[in-house]
C-alpha cells in the first residue's frame, strides 16, 4: 500500500527535497506505522457502538471506551518520550508496536470472560503501545529533512494514518456488525427462550478476530524495525553537541503551552465527532447500523483526501492560515449540524473530518517549532494532549442524555475549532524564536 508515494515526495523545493536522499524508505517505513495505529484508533467508534449492544450499557459508559483508550497516550506519553531520550526513536518504535500486538491479544480473554472493564483494561495497553508510536514517530519525521518543508513532510506522512482508520471502520462494519438490532419486543423474546445471554456473547466474541489480525500485524512490522538501521535526527545531534535541556525551558514557550491547549481541543472534537457519528446518522436519519458505518467509513474518506491535499497547499498557503481557515468553516458545519438535522445535518457534520485533517499535524509541527533538544519532550507533552479524546468523548456522551439528542453534544466540538482557529491565527506566533523555520517557510 505504501510502494508508490504521491510525486510531492520527490519534489525539491528552495534547493531542498521533502525527503532527503538515502531516507525515502526509512520515511516509508515509518509512515506505515500512521496507516497501522489508524486501524484501532478508529475500530474504537465501531467498539462504542457494538458494546452499547453486546453489554446493554449507555452512551456514556461506552463513551469510557475512548476515555481508557486514550489515558493509555496520557499515562505513557512522557515515561515513553524519557525512555527515547536515551536510547532513540528506533526503541520507541519497538516497544510501541510491543505494547500495541499485546494489548490486541487481551481481547480475547476478555471475550471469554465477558467483562467490559477487562476490554477498557486491553484498550489502555494497546492506547499505551500507539503513545509510544505517535510520541516517535511525529517528531521523528518532522525532522526527517530541512525544517522548511517539516509541516509537508508531516501532513504527507499523516495522511497515510486516515486510510488506516478507513480500513478499521471498514472491518469493524463488515466483520464486527452482525446488523442484528433487536426492538424492545424482539429483546424479550429472547429473555423468555432464555437465549438472550448467548446472544450477548455472540455479539461480544465478534470483536476478536480483527484485533488478532492486528496483533500479528505490529509484531511482524516489529521484526522488520528492529533489523533495520534509522539515522540520526536533529535533536539527537543536538543532544550530542549540547546539554539535554530542561522542561522548565519549555515555560516561556506560549507558542508550545497553545499548542497543548489546541492539541487537547482538537483531538477531543475529532474523537467525539467519529464516536458518536454512528448514532447521529442512526438519530437524524433513521438507518441501521451497517449503513451509518459505511457513512463513518466515508467520513473518514474525505479526512484522507484533506490530508493529501493539505500537503499540497501548503506550498502556497501558510500552515496556520490554512489551518484557520479550515477551522473557521468547521464551525459553521458543526453549527449547521446542531441546528439542522436530517440529512442537511448530516452532510455538514460529514465534511467536517476534510477540513479537520490538517489540525493534527500542523498543531505538532507550530509547537515543536525551535524546541531544539527538549524536541521529545514536548512533543511527548502534545501527545499527552491526546487525552482530549478521554475527556470530552464522554462529555459529549452526558450531553447527549440529558438534553435527548445527540445532535446537541456537537456543541463541544464547536467550541474546540473556535479555540484551534485562535491557535491558528495568533497563538501559533507568541513567543517563537527569532530563526524561525517556519516563518522562514511562509516568506
């Protein structure tokens, strides 16, 4: 899937490749780890969903899906960025994908047992392999080159992480969802035949099989990591040529401390949005299961295809322009989406994903910017950001029951882009060293 990259991978810009001669296929190999943590990021939207069936439990406990998955990237964001402070970004690549096969491997003591808490218990595992990989693999590529081109660079990267996510809705819609979904009437028939407990375990056990696949997956890619030789990057060199660097340095950062703020924001409105799209199609427009996962399934399609354009744009269009620009119309689709449900609602909430896929990335790239050694450590410090996800997934959970409809929990994400598009325009400038690389990128 990865053989063949877009042509803006060999292009040179100001005299400078995107990627540099001798890196294309460590680029390649790492950008793969995008597509592979993609696959359970997004496999957690078709959990939240099949769990509320196979447990009978409400929007807001499946909502703890997302808040156990991404506390495993705020637990293991920094241990993991400490850890590749002293023995490298390869090691970081290793463990993550460690962690990653044997959390997919829980699941299925999990299943036999049919307990939720064991299944949040796995999700943290395989939540604390993927911090692991985001904490390595972002800074990892943004210095995979000159730092003019770094947001390109990481934008182009990102955009591999989408088809992954497709790919994981797309298995969790055909191989998890039996598009059995059983009335009030239907429910009870099955509680007088006494069969409705199998039914239950029926439903639960249908979760394994794509996550065993996915733990044969990162332990192969691990194999191949380990025998092959990564080159130094910017901050390694640095921390040989210099003192490591100290956290409190990053205080007088205001650009970085946004970047948190913005990151937490962003990512809590991408988790919400995706994890509770499912039963916004099913609310707004009455159809079942399967059908509303194809439309997941092509939300995500357009979050793809914003990426790989994004990486393009952005070699006329600032990255924080861009960004703010595309924050900006968000906020109107999300308001269009409270405001008007139905199918208007829908195809509004729907674009939402083209313009969000330049956040990630570009957030990453604005904070980092100049950081010097302290790179892993702030960039370990975005990552725990990530716990947006766990926090305002099942806010947005609570203000769907108690206000009836999930239309209005879409509020939250709106507030989120009103932040990112204030990042974009103004926050992203406080506080940036004087030789600014990408300031120097928008000139």
């Amino acid at each position: 899937m990865l053989t063949s990259l877009p042509a803006g991978l060999a292009e040179e810009r100001q005299g400078t490749r995107l990627v540099p001669h001798g890196m294309v296929l460590t680029f390649v190999l790492v950008t793969s780890l995008f597509f592979l943590w993609g696959v359970p990021n997004n496999l957690n939207d078709v959990l939240i969903r099949q769990f509320m069936k196979s447990f009978a439990i409400s929007r807001f406990q499946a909502g703890l899906v997302q808040s156990a998955f991404y506390m495993g990237y705020f637990v293991l964001a920094t241990p993991a960025a400490l850890l590749m402070r002293r023995y490298g970004y390869k090691f970081g690549f290793l463990a993550g994908l460690c962690l990653l096969g044997t959390g997919t491997l829980l699941f299925w003591p999990a299943a036999l047992a049919q307990r939720y808490s064991f299944f949040l218990g796995a999700l943290f595992v395989i939540a604390s392999g993927l911090s692991f990989l985001e904490t390595a693999a972002n800074p990892f590529i943004a210095q995979l080159g000159d730092a003019t081109s770094a947001a390109r660079r990481l934008n182009l990267a990102q955009a591999f992480n989408p088809l992954g996510s497709i790919t994981g809705v797309l298995v969790g819609t055909v191989f998890i969802f039996s598009g059995v979904e059983l009335n009030d009437t239907q429910t009870a028939a099955l509680r007088t035949a006494h069969t409705y407990d199998a039914y239950l375990r029926h439903e639960t056990m249908r979760v394994v099989d794509p996550y065993l696949v996915l733990g044969v997956c990162a332990f192969l890619l691990a194999l191949v990591i380990a025998r092959t030789r990564f080159p130094e990057t910017h901050d390694e060199q640095a921390q040989h040529d210099s003192a490591h660097g100290h956290v409190r340095d990053l205080l007088g950062r205001p650009h970085f401390l946004l970047a948190i703020v913005a990151q937490f924001l962003y990512v809590g409105a991408q988790v919400g949005t995706w994890s509770y799209f499912i039963q916004y199609v099913q609310e707004s427009t009455h159809q079942p299961e399967k059908v509303a996962g194809y439309f997941l399934t092509g939300t995500l399609a357009a979050f793809g295809v914003g990426r790989f354009s994004s990486a393009t744009l952005m070699k006329y269009i600032r990255p924080n322009r861009l960004m703010g620009i595309y924050s900006l119309l968000n906020c109107g689709l999300v308001a269009v989406g409270i405001l008007y449900t139905g199918w208007v609602g829908l195809w509004a909430v729907f674009l939402t994903s083209f313009f969000m896929s330049v956040m990630y990335p570009t957030i990453f790239v604005l904070g980092i910017d100049g950081l010097g050694a302290n790179t892993k450590i702030a960039g370990s410090l975005i990552v725990m950001s990530i716990v947006g996800g766990a926090v305002l997934t099942p806010v947005m959970g609570l203000l769907s029951q108690w206000t009836g409809h999930i239309a209005t929990a879409y509020s939250v994400p709106l507030l989120c882009y009103v932040f990112v598009a204030f990042y974009s325009f103004f926050g992203c400038r406080f506080g940036r060293p004087d030789e600014d690389p990408v300031a120097a990128s928008e000139k």
